[in-house]
C-alpha cells in the first residue's frame, strides 16, 4: 500500500505542477500507521485484501475516483497517519488521524504481494515511539468503544474528535444529518479522562496549539457553502436520538 501512496502522491504532484509549488521552509513530520484491512474475510475481498496500484493514476483518463477498487486502491481500507508539529518555544504537538477501521482487523498482519508488514496495532505502536511520544494531543478518528478499547493504550489521545459517522447515503449540502451520539464510547472516553469533541456541522475548525484543542469559527467558509454555523435539529431528531446506544454503527467496517 505504500508503493499505492507513493504513486498517487506522484500523481497529484505532476497534475498540480504548472499551478503549485510548495512554500518555502514548509515541513511536515509524518510517521505513517501501517495500513489497515478492513471488512474482515475473504466474503469482502476488494475491501479486506490489501491490494496495490501498479502505475499513476491519471487525471485525464477520468480522474482520481477515490473507489476501493479505483484509482484509491485503500488495500483494505484504512489509513493511519501520526503527525508530530514543532512547536517553537513549547513541547511539539502531535496528532493522531485514521479514516476507518476494524478491531476484527486491528491486530492481523497486512500481507501485500507476499510482503507482510505487520498489524496495524503494531504499527502504531512502533510509530509513537519513533516519534519519542507516550500520548498524543488528539485523536481524530472513527469507531466504537471496542476500538477505543483497543487503541487508546497506544496512544493515550487527550482529545477525541470523531469522523467517517454520519453515514454515506444523505446530501452534504444538507448539513449534518442528525448529532453525534454513541453512549458506550463516550463513557469509556469519560472514564479514561479524554474529552470528546465532536462536531456541530460539516467545515468545523479545530486548532490544536500549546493549550489544547478548540472548535475555531470557520463562518466565511460555511456561508459560502451554504452551510449554518451549528446545525439545528428538530426537537423529534433529539428525541430519536436519545432512544438508541448510537448513531454510529458499533463498528465502522462490519466483519
């Protein structure tokens, strides 16, 4: 899946050369998370079996379809990246993002071509202390309280931030469908002193700095996108709400 990464990164580049350049003195600290299957078996094969990109993909050939199958092959399924930020004057802050996963998966090796590298959860691991960290300033993440279970004694996130929750089959342009709510997550977060912190509508800006992390007004950027600052939610939506465990699945990719 690396040699996949790679391809597309090379891809973008040589699409975005004529109009962009990076800034200078730009760096970025990235430790990358071993990829993780997901979906479980063989019954699932284009989303549990990790599978590569042999060429870049081209733009003109009808453009970089983010499919599991496509042009972003996801071998698997999910990515996990551990960023670290300098911090003049300060400690560095680090982040932790992954896009979905499994615990039916979390602790399987990747096997690609014959090559394994690893289980996710090993990765991980190797990845914090590479990056010389014990804990991590947030954890912007999707899953239940199983994979919390799972993966906060690797990184000890003081903040958790959710995504990939509310569902592949309402508009965008809508706003948030209904809110955040998953009761057994959010008392395992409670009991192990990280705070949630999930969304109010689609834009929200998180800052993380030296005092931690904060929702930012992003209202230029909503407005434009038609987006209210916070969505409102009928009275029958809270109640709705309030009469199930969660609005997320127990785990985001079904064995």
């Amino acid at each position: 899946m690396r040699r996949a990464a790679s391809l597309v990164a090379l891809a973008l580049l040589v699409a975005a050369a004529p109009s962009r350049t990076a800034a200078p003195g730009a760096h970025v600290e990235m430790t990358w998370m071993s990829i993780a299957n997901h979906s479980g078996d063989a019954s699932n094969p284009y989303q549990h079996f990790g599978r590569e990109l042999k060429a870049p993909p081209h733009a003109v050939s009808g453009g970089f379809r983010a499919g599991v199958a496509e042009d972003f092959p996801n071998g698997g399924g999910s990515r996990g990246y551990l960023f670290t930020v300098d911090n003049p004057g300060g400690r560095k802050l680090s982040f932790f993002v992954n896009d979905s996963a499994s615990a039916f998966d979390l602790t399987k090796a990747v096997t690609v071509d014959g090559l394994s590298y690893g289980s996710p959860l090993a990765n991980l691991a190797a990845a914090m202390r590479d990056a010389g960290l014990t804990s991590v300033d947030a954890w912007i993440g999707t899953g239940s309280a199983g994979l919390a279970s799972m993966i906060v004694p690797v990184i000890h996130p003081k903040v958790y931030i959710p995504n990939h929750w509310d569902g592949f089959f309402n508009s965008m342009w809508r706003g948030l469908p209904f809110p955040f709510s998953d009761k057994n997550l959010s008392s395992y977060l409670s009991a192990h002193g990280i705070r949630l912190v999930p969304q109010t509508q689609y834009f929200d800006l998180y800052q993380l700095d030296a005092v931690g992390v904060s929702l930012q007004p992003n209202l230029a950027v909503k407005q434009k996108l038609g987006f209210t600052h916070a969505q409102a939610f009928a009275p029958a939506t809270h109640a709705a709400v309030k009469a199930f465990e969660a609005t997320v699945p127990p785990d985001d990719c079904q064995e």
